[in-house]
C-alpha cells in the first residue's frame, strides 16, 4: 500500500490503557508506527473518562497530537467510536485503513465486526494481540 493512503486510529484507551510500567507517550509512538505500515495517519483519537487519567497521560496524549473523547460509559465508547469511524470512512475514500485498538476482555459491541467501508481496511487490535503487548 502506498504511503500515502489516509489511515485512522481508533483507540478504546478506557478499557486497553498501556501498562503501567509504560509510557502512554511510547504507546501511542508504538501503535502510530505500525498504524504507519498502512499509510499516513490522518486521525488518531482515543475514547476515556478524562476524569480517570493522570495529567502525564493527558499531557502525552495531547503532546502526540491523539484527540480525546470523554466517555462514561462502554456503550459511550462503542458509540463514538463507531460515529468516527463513519466519518473518517466518509471523509477518506478507499483505499484507507481503519485500525481500532480495544482491549478483547469487555469487547461487546456486535456492531464492529460488521462494519463494511467501501474497498476500506480494517485492522483490529485487541490488547492480547501479541505485537500491541511487545511494542508492536
């Protein structure tokens, strides 16, 4: 795939929160870098009760350019994610990827597998996934 091609982020950080031991600076870092493989990275936002953050890790988020979106909620966060995924799909013509990092231990929405952009890729991440917890 061209690097040129539009990719999006879409990260469930409330629910697939980096280690504590890491950096969420370096988290992001890790996922933008393989997220990059797939083209050039156009939106990377992250879904979170900003009131359960650190201001170091609001401070990396903001630092590495990832908009945050406040959810109370799981069902706040399926549903935000899957608003933004729309319009990123509607905003960037295929070929673009869509990659949503999630944790598969509260992985509920039935919506997300189904999801079906015009010539758009998918790639889904859940925190098990091995290269998310050995720096991608």
């Amino acid at each position: 795939m061209p690097p040129h091609d539009p990719v999006g982020v879409f990260w469930d950080y409330e629910h697939c929160a980096p280690p504590s031991n890491t950096l969420c600076y370096d988290t992001v870092h890790r996922i933008r870098d393989v997220a990059l493989k797939y083209g050039t990275v156009k939106t990377f936002k992250t879904y979170l009760r900003l009131s359960d953050v650190t201001s170091t890790t609001g401070h990396d988020l903001l630092s590495c350019s990832v908009n945050t979106t406040n959810c109370e909620t799981k069902d706040a966060v399926d549903k935000m994610m899957l608003v933004d995924m729309m319009q990123f799909g509607w905003e960037n013509p295929a070929p673009a990827t869509v990659v949503v990092v999630f944790s598969a231990s509260v992985y509920t929405s039935p919506t997300f597998p189904s999801i079906s952009f015009d010539r758009h890729i998918l790639h889904f991440w859940s925190a098990t996934d091995a290269e998310l917890n050995n720096g991608l």
